[in-house]
C-alpha cells in the first residue's frame, strides 16, 4: 500500500554531485520529510574529479573518494539506494503520490522530485568500436578499469583533446607511457578556452613527450582476436595501440524528463530555481541546461562540480518553498599533470582578451571581456590570478583591460572600486 500524499517524501534520482548536496541541504534547510537518493550506481557516492588525475596516477585510492561517511545518510534520514536504476516514474497525481520504478521492480514513492541523473560519455560510433581496450572514463569503473590496463599498456591513443582526455594523457604520459591524443578540431579544448590556451596546451603536452594530432578524425579501430591494435585515422594512417582512452564529451541523461513531458533542449531545460517545465520537479547538475548564472540570457550546460553543488543547492531551497536567487560565478579546474589550469567565469562571446604573463614559462592567465566588461579568466599554474578574477566578478568590480595586461601588477592591488 503505497503512502499517502503527504506522507511521501522526497526522491532524488541519481547519487552523485548533484543528488548529494541536494539530499544534504534539504536537511540543512531543516527540512524532516523523508528523502530517499536512488543511484544506478553500486558504489557509495564518489567525487569523480579525481577519475581522472589522482586515481590514474595511483595516488588516490578508492575509499578516498568518497563524498561522505558511511554513516552520513543515515545519520541524517536519507535512505541511499545504490545500484537501481530508475526506469519509470511518474507524478503525483490528485492524493496519489508519485512512483517510480528501477529496473529491478523496486517502487519508491515519492511527494516530491528531483531528478540529477547526469550524463553518459558520448560513444565513438565507427568500425571496430567494439573491441575490447577501447575504454571511457565516467565512472568509478571505468577508471578502474583504465588504470589496470594501463598498467600493461605501452602505447596509449586517447581520442579526444578535452579536459578528461588531456588529464588521462598526462597520467598515462607520466607512467612512461608512449601518448598519441587525436582531436578533430584544430585546437584542444576548444569549446572552453581561448586559442592561446588552446595552443599552450598543445606544446606543454608535447614538451612532456605527448604526441598531438589535430584536425585529425578517426574513423575506426583495428584488432587481433578482439582486442584493439590499431587507430584508424581519417587521412589513411594508423597509429597503433594496445589501450585507447576516448573522452569525446558527454549526453545529458534526459530519458525519464521525456517521458515526464518536461522540457528538454540538450539538457533538461531548467530555471533559475532548478525548476524544470513542471513546477514540482527541480533537476540540476550535468543533465540540466539552464540560464546563464551571471546575465541570465540564454541556456548553458555547465559540466561542473561548482556548477552542480551550487545548483542543487538552489533546487533544494525550491522544493521546500524557499526560493533562493544567488549570482554564483562559474567556475572549473582541471590538473593535467603539473599544469594546473583554472578558470572562473564564462568567456564565450568574448571580443578582446589580455594574456598576462608569458606562456612559455607555464605559468600566465588570460583574462577575457565583452564590450569591454570583464567576462572570465584561463589562469595556467597562476592561482593569484584566478582568485582576483573570481572576486572580480563575484564583487562586480572592474578590471579593466588597459590596467591588467602588466604580469608585475598583482591583480588583487588593483580591486578596488565596485563596478557603477
Ligand atoms: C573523469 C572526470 C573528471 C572530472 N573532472 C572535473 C574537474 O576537474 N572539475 C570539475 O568541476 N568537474 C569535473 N568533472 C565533472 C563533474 O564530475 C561533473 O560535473 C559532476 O559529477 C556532475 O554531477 P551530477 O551529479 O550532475 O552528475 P553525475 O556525476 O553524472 O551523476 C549522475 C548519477 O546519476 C546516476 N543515474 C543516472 N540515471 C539514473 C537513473 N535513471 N536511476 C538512478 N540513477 C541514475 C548515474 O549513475 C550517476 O551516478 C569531471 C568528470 C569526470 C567524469
């Protein structure tokens, strides 16, 4: 006999960044209903940063992953599901609560929804995709799985130039290994950062031994008795491989917000609040898209760990009535080896740039601006930088260009004046 309305409480579909903080700041908000957080996966939940740097590189290990004590979730009434994937759900309907459904045919109730399902690695669909050694990272699994066959492997392909590929080639490199990274775009990351940065990536990966091909498509894989020895490239090469890492982007999870009837447009569309098309479903985290936190126009996906504690953190203050509106500045890492690049901000639009410092000694920042207003920072091993710039936008107050282009000027002397 399922509860009745108000006796059901509330379900977070999906365990990870996102449900994480929402579960535990409805708690924080002192909200006592019941909470259940239902996770496909069967591992406690885990930071998944560290997939790719510290975990490949052996220095961190997996119980060191975890968000929270074993003992959080019941320590604070959150009943964790791990390991059920949710298959259907439906709304509350009249004084029926709403069901959802896993696949393994367990039911939960609920009052309330919200839905932090995140996203899948976007699959390479060529020939010989199949073959065993073509890996993903996304996941606790996939990385371990990663990190045992790197430890055979010798020579390593990583399709795909983005923050993860470039992490997992900098750990692999770091191991000795032989590294080829193919991206089909002329420059590496180049949904993220400037064409500067771009090109600084490049060389500092080729200067640690990497090989890096650019405008370079694959367009299939090649194998002996199942197992991948070859890469396949668009211009008739082929480089050979005995372990592939493909790190080509992400899908939003939008499978059970369709079926809800709520609005999805390469995410799930999303307010300010969290709240999707149906006013009692919040979502956030990777499978949203939502306004842009600082000018509120038009959508975007941020793939963040920032972006996802503080957008759950919003959802949960939605679904106890307590709508919270916050400026919250983007912001990103990513450690790929020794370098360590860090980014606050969105510079997407962006019509100058000032790079402060010089490249070459890998330490430097570039600051970005739209008709003349400060819009973010790429700062390479140049963490002052990224602090002043965060603040910058976080306080609205001007940097402007003419004064920041001297490396010899701490950006932080020059934060001042309140933006009029
Ligand atoms: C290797 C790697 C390195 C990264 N490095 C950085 C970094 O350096 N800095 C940074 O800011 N971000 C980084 N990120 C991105 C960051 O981890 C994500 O932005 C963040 O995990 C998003 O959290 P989320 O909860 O929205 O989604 P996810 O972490 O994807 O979690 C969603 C969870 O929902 C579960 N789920 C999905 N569907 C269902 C269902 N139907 N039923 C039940 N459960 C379901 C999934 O199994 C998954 O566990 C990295 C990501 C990866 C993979």
């Amino acid at each position: 006999m399922p509860p009745a309305l108000e006796e059901a409480g509330t379900l977070v579909v999906g365990a990870s960044q996102a449900g994480v903080q929402l579960a535990a700041s409805l708690r924080q908000l002192g909200d006592t209903a019941p909470i259940t957080l239902v996770g496909a996966e069967t591992h406690p939940p885990y930071q998944r940063p560290p997939l790719s740097k510290e975990f490949l590189a052996g220095t961190a290990t997996q119980d060191g992953l975890a968000f929270r004590n074993t003992s959080y979730y019941a320590d604070h009434d959150i009943e964790l599901v791990c390991g059920e994937r949710v298959v259907d759900v439906a709304l509350p309907a009249g004084n029926r609560p709403g069901l959802a459904r896993t696949s393994s045919g367990r039911e939960l109730p609920f009052a309330r929804l919200a839905l932090t399902v995140g996203a899948r690695p976007r699959r390479l669909d060529v020939p010989g995709a199949d073959l065993d050694g073509i890996l993903y990272l996304r996941d606790l699994d996939d990385a371990v799985a990663l990190r045992d066959r790197l430890t055979d492997a010798s020579r390593v392909v990583v399709v795909g130039g983005g923050f993860i590929g470039l992490e997992a080639a900098a750990a692999a490199r770091a191991q000795g290994k032989d590294v080829v990274v193919v991206e089909a775009a002329d420059r590496l990351v180049g949904r993220a950062v400037a064409p500067v940065v771009s090109d600084f990536l490049r060389q500092a990966h080729e200067r640690r031994g990497s090989t890096v091909l650019l405008s370079t498509g694959v367009v299939g894989f090649r194998g002996t008795d199942g197992r991948v020895d070859g890469v396949l490239l668009a211009d008739g090469r082929a480089l050979p491989a005995d372990l592939v890492m493909v790190g080509i982007g992400v899908v939003p999870r939008t499978e059970l917000a369709e079926q809800l009837g709520l609005e999805c447009d390469g995410g799930i569309v999303v307010d300010a609040h969290a709240r999707t098309s149906a006013p009692s479903v919040v979502a956030a985290g990777d499978c949203t898209v939502l306004p842009h936190p600082l000018t509120g126009e038009g959508r975007v996906r941020l793939e963040s760990v920032p972006s996802a504690v503080a957008q759950a953190t919003l959802a949960a203050a939605t679904l106890v009535g307590r709508e919270a509106t916050t400026r919250s500045v983007p912001w990103f890492w990513s450690n790929q080896g020794d370098l360590k690049l860090q980014i606050a901000g969105l510079s997407t639009g962006f019509d100058e740039h000032v790079v402060r410092g010089d490249p070459d000694t890998e330490s430097f920042s570039v600051l970005y601006y739209r008709s003349g207003a400060l819009l973010a920072v790429d700062a390479v091993n140049a963490p002052a930088d990224y602090l002043a710039v965060r603040k910058a936008l976080t306080q609205e107050i001007a940097l402007p260009a003419e004064a920041v282009a001297d490396a010899g000027t701490p950006l932080k002397t020059l934060l001042t004046a309140p933006t009029a």
